[in-house]
C-alpha cells in the first residue's frame, strides 16, 4: 500500500482535523487540571485513552467547582 492508494475525500481530511483539535483542546486543560490537582490516576487516564473529548469533558465537569488540596476554590478552568 503506498499514498497513491490511499483516496480521502476532503470532507474526510476536515473531518479529522476538525476531530483532533476538539480532542487535544479538552485533553490540555483535562491534563493542565489533573497536574494541577496532583491527580496522578486521571492524568494518565486522560493521556492514554483517546475518546473525542468524551472523558476530559467529564473529569472537567467532575472537578468544576471543588476545592483541590490546597483550599483554594477552582470555579472554572
């Protein structure tokens, strides 16, 4: 198989672009909270599964609003 054989659509191209910038948007702050919070368990969770935003959007959620172990209030990201 080589590049020649390989026959995407542009859609298809937008598509994943589109994809992996969604991902690695809600990965980042998924990971940058989890360092944060010394979250060891969620940030390697957050870093090896790939799910489209799905798990970072729910550990975000999950987080939001609840004081991490220094006592100080992380209202927003």
């Amino acid at each position: 198989m080589n590049l020649q054989d390989i026959n995407l659509e542009t859609w298809q191209v937008v598509l994943f672009i589109v994809a992996a910038i969604w991902e690695l948007t809600w990965k980042g702050f998924a990971l940058w909270r989890a360092a944060k919070r010394d979250h060891s368990v969620w940030f390697f969770l957050l870093l090896v599964l790939n799910t489209v935003g799905v798990l970072p959007i729910i550990y975000l959620l999950a987080t939001n609003g609840r004081r991490d172990d220094h006592g100080e209030s992380s209202q927003g990201i």
